[in-house]
C-alpha cells in the first residue's frame, strides 16, 4: 500500500479543492432523450468510443449522429483547447452549434482547465449542451515499478483492487468531483457530469479475479499493454458506461456489438458488460442517471 500511496501522490498531481452545491438539473430525463450529436474528445483510454457509440445507437433504434472525434493521445482536456483553431475540430463543432453532447477525459492533473473552457464555449452556442467527463482508471495501476508487466495484473487480488479503487476515488476522484461542482455552479445549471467507467473496470477486474466472467480468465486479457489500453471487451464496457450516461437508458438488451463479434462466449459477456456498466453508472450520482 505504501508503493501505491507514493505512485498516486507522484502521477496525479493533487490539487485540493472544496466541494460546492450543486446547480439544477435542467437536462433531459431518459424519456425525452433522443438521437444525440455526439462529440468524443479524449485519449486513447477513451477515443474508441467515438467508433462503438454508433453501432450501439443502432442496436437501440437510435440515429447515430456521432459530431465528430478528437484525439491526442495522453492528453488533458486543456492539451485540446490548446489545439490552434484550423485543427480543433471539437471547439469547430460547438462554435458551429453542432454538439447536443461533448465527452472528455482528463488525464493524471487536476483541475482541467480545459473542461472549463470547452463548457462555456458550447454553452453560447447550445444551452442544452451537455457534458460528459469521463474517469478513466489508474496507469500501470497506480505503480511506480518501472518493470511492471501486464501479466501482473493476473495476480493482483480482489482486496487489492479495492484498496486501488479506493485510493483512486481519495486521491484523484474527488478532486474531479470538486472541479465539476464548481464548474456547473459557475454555469448556473447542472449540465456537466462525470462517467464512472473507472469503477465499471474495477469491478470488471473483481469478477475476472473471482472467476466470474464469461470467456475471460485473467484480467490482463483486459489490457494490451503495462499502460492499461483497452482491449475489446474493456472498450465494451466504457463505451457502455458512456452510452448509458448520454442516453440515461440501461445498455441492457442491446445486441453484441461489432467490438465484442469475435470473443469467446460474446452472447454472455456481453450481457454481463452492460449490467456492471449501467449498476456502475446508477450509483454514481455524478453520472445524473438514475435507474
């Protein structure tokens, strides 16, 4: 716990803010939430979304609209903004009016300016702009060990992943939290909101350790690197997380998506995918879901 405590204090950046009250909701319930121009800017531990929120709006009988993508990899939101105007293409669309939803993710530092920034900007063009922050899970699991390996995450304990998830929501969750209060206190209305695909992962990474997720048996057949880039079913499961935040409709039911075509028992990890992402978001207050 002492390595982890000490690899967290150094990777994120802590940035102490004080939680304000929350603005209003005045964004739509699920029933009232249509097609959505959708607008994914991030990096590579959330771009992918860009490509799987299509095929899953068209499993719910949903018109893609995707606006567009953005991405830069191992960037803040702020690395974004700064982009110079003639290759921004996510402050184009929202000048243009043309996003009903942005979804970003910050990285290790906190606040991200960034997010304050591209809020306001698509607040003057679309009021009933929403945005979705995504939180992402550790790197390298929140390890400093320069010889960390992906296989190490197959000997990594059910306790253990909960004390990392914990340390994640003391020592970089909150600070998230505190900058987007602030953030839709400063607007006036709750329209920022954050996506807990951090804790989707982690409980993912519980049930592979417990044995108890389909065609899965190790949780470094999550990962394709030390770093922690998704591989298809963990791209499922966030693209999953992010569906249900957007559409504030359970994932449940829909159909296996191209991403999961070729897993091993796709019909059942499918399933069990879109239950942990949309128990995951529900719980979350931040998401704005409710079951």
């Amino acid at each position: 716990m002492k390595l982890f405590a000490a690899a967290w204090t150094l990777c994120l950046g802590l940035v102490l803010m004080a939680p304000c009250a929350l603005a209003q909701d005045a964004t739509p319930k699920a029933a009232e939430v249509g097609a959505q121009r959708v607008f994914v800017c991030g990096h590579s531990f959330h771009i992918f979304t860009a490509k799987i929120l299509p095929d899953l709006e068209k499993g719910a009988g949903l018109k893609s609209s995707l606006a567009g993508a953005q991405m830069l990899g191992g960037s803040r939101t702020l690395a974004h903004w700064n982009l110079p105007d003639e290759k921004n293409k996510a402050k184009a669309a929202l000048r243009a009016g043309e996003v009903d939803v942005l979804t970003v993710s910050p990285h290790a530092l906190l606040p991200d300016e960034g997010i304050d920034n591209f809020t306001k900007l698509g607040l003057e063009k679309n009021q009933n702009l929403r945005v979705m922050v995504q939180s992402s899970w550790p790197t390298n699991d929140g390890s400093l060990n320069p010889k960390f390996k992906n296989d190490d995450r197959n000997k990594t304990t059910t306790a253990q992943l909960r004390a990392m998830r914990a340390m994640h929501s003391e020592m970089w969750l909150k600070n998230l939290e505190a900058q987007v209060n602030t953030l839709n206190k400063d607007v006036g209305r709750k329209c920022v909101f954050i996506v807990p695909a951090s804790d989707a992962v982690f409980t993912l990474r519980e049930k592979v350790a417990d044995g108890k997720v389909p065609g899965i048996t190790g949780q470094a057949q999550l990962f394709s690197d030390p770093l922690g880039h998704a591989k298809s079913p963990l791209m499922a499961l966030v693209a999953y997380c992010q569906y249900a935040a957007i559409y504030r409709k359970t994932p449940v039911g829909l159909p296996v998506p191209v991403v999961l075509k070729d897993a091993p028992q796709a019909t059942e990890l499918n399933k069990l995918l879109q239950e942990i992402a949309w128990e995951a978001v529900t719980s979350y207050p931040m998401s704005g879901v409710e079951k």
